[in-house]
C-alpha cells in the first residue's frame, strides 16, 4: 500500500487494515471485502474492473503485518491530531464575530421528516455543536426562496 490513503472505488470508505493486501481478481483491481462479498451473493459476481468471474477465494491476500499494522495506526492517530488542529484553526476565524444571540439558529428549507425536535438534538445534526436545550420549529411559515 501507498503512503496516501486508499479507498474502495466502488462504496468510496477508507479501506480497513483487513483489506490493503486483499486483491479479489487476477487483474489486481482492488476493492475492500464488504463490496467483494456484495458482489458475489447480490449482483452477477463478476469483477467490475475486467467482468471476470470471481472465484472463491480471492486471487490474492496477504494478512498485514504487525509493522504495517503498527504504521497505520500511528497514520491514523496523526490524521485525527491534523483533524483537531483544522479545528481549532477553522474556529479561529470566528473570534472576531458578534454573537447577538447564543444558542440561536435559524434553519430554511428543512425536510418535514427531520423538522423533528428530538431528532435535531442528536449528534448526527445540531447536537455536535454542543448541548441542545430546546428546539422550536415553526410548521405555518413555508420558505419558498429569495424574497
């Protein structure tokens, strides 16, 4: 593997430490074992690089190593500090704004389907901002673009 990040070209997700060595079809196009396992019991089981079908067993995987193993984690541990740093750095330029009103936002063309307040709380939405002590959602007013 090279020193950049690799990611399966088909579902786009990083692949795990189980799949950089794993090469499905002879003609070496790699791709991680979740979309190899999908492919082979829900689709036509051929490879989508050069529609060969796919065997068994993969055409070739070789178990990582405890040093390879031990570099990717250090990789990993480094990219979330770069992460934290984007972070802090990103807020930076928010220290010279004017906060009229803390813990106000104001949100436009929202989904009736999340225009819930429970699910507004969660961490997936507002919730990774901070604590959520109450959401109020107007459902008579429609937004219907620039006015």
């Amino acid at each position: 593997m090279e020193d950049r990040d690799q990611e399966c070209p088909l579902c786009l997700e990083l692949f795990s430490i189980d799949d950089i060595n794993f090469y499905p079809c002879e003609c070496r196009y790699q791709i991680c074992r979740f979309c190899w396992h999908r492919i082979r019991t829900d689709e036509d089981g051929r490879c989508p690089h050069c529609r060969l079908s796919y065997s068994e067993n993969p055409a070739e995987y070789t178990p990582p190593s405890p040093e390879q193993i031990t570099r990717l984690k250090e990789k990993g541990k480094k990219k979330n500090q770069e992460k934290k740093q984007k972070l802090v750095e990103s807020r930076k330029n928010l220290a010279e704004v004017r906060v009229v009103q803390k813990n106000l936002v104001f949100v436009i063309g929202l989904s009736p389907r999340l225009a819930d307040p429970e699910v507004l709380k969660k961490q997936e939405y507002f919730g990774k901002f901070g604590k959520i002590f109450k959401v109020v959602i107007n459902n008579h007013t429609v937004y219907s673009g620039q006015q």
